[in-house]
C-alpha cells in the first residue's frame, strides 16, 4: 500500500516538475538527469531494504525500465509543446490500450465487453 501511495505522489511530483524542467533546460537535458536521480535513488533502495542485482525479478524490471525510457523521452519532448495536462493525458490513454495489446499478444489475453 505505501509503495503504490509513494507511487502516485512522485508521478504527479514528476509531471509537475517535469514539466517545469523540460522548458527550462530542454526535454533530453531534463530527462537524463531525471533518469539519473532515479537509478541512484532506486540503486540505494534496493541494496539497503531488497537483494540488489540478484533478485529473481530483475531482468523483467530491466526490459521495463528500457521500455519506460523510450516512453520518457516522448513525454520530455512532448512537455514543452503540449504541456503538462495534454501530454500526460495522452500517455495515460496510451498506456491503457499499449498494456491490453501487449497483453493480447502476451498471453492471449482478449478484452470483452
């Protein structure tokens, strides 16, 4: 339950400070800094509080983390232009129909009404 709170809070810190930061610096400029800030903080977590590198999980989560980079840097282009509200709109309904095609395609899995 902390974990999906923490989750939601840092996304709209991150889409408000983003944001802020994508027309100040630039989208890739901004987007690479954030990436980095969160590995080292992610990095910290995981080899205080979890198993580091030898968790059973942790290819699954390096395919997901290079996936979210491709879509973070849309969303960092995207700032800029669209805006905050517009450009997180988008990436959310993009992700619902992203995640039931790769669930399709995944494991067979079909949407019904």
């Amino acid at each position: 339950m902390l974990a999906a709170l923490l989750t939601t809070v840092l996304w709209a810190v991150s889409a408000v400070s983003g944001s802020r930061s994508a027309r100040l610096v630039g989208g890739t400029e901004a987007n690479f800094w954030r990436l980095v800030f969160a590995t080292a903080l992610l990095g910290v977590w995981a080899h205080s509080f979890g198993q580091g590198l030898d968790g059973v999980s942790f290819p699954l989560f390096l395919c997901s983390g290079i996936v979210g980079v491709g879509a973070d840097f849309f969303l960092f282009q995207s700032y800029p232009l669209l805006g905050a509200r517009l450009t997180l709109l988008i990436i959310q309904c993009g992700a619902a129909l992203t995640g039931a095609a790769m669930e399709w395609l995944w494991q067979g899995t079909r949407l019904t009404g």
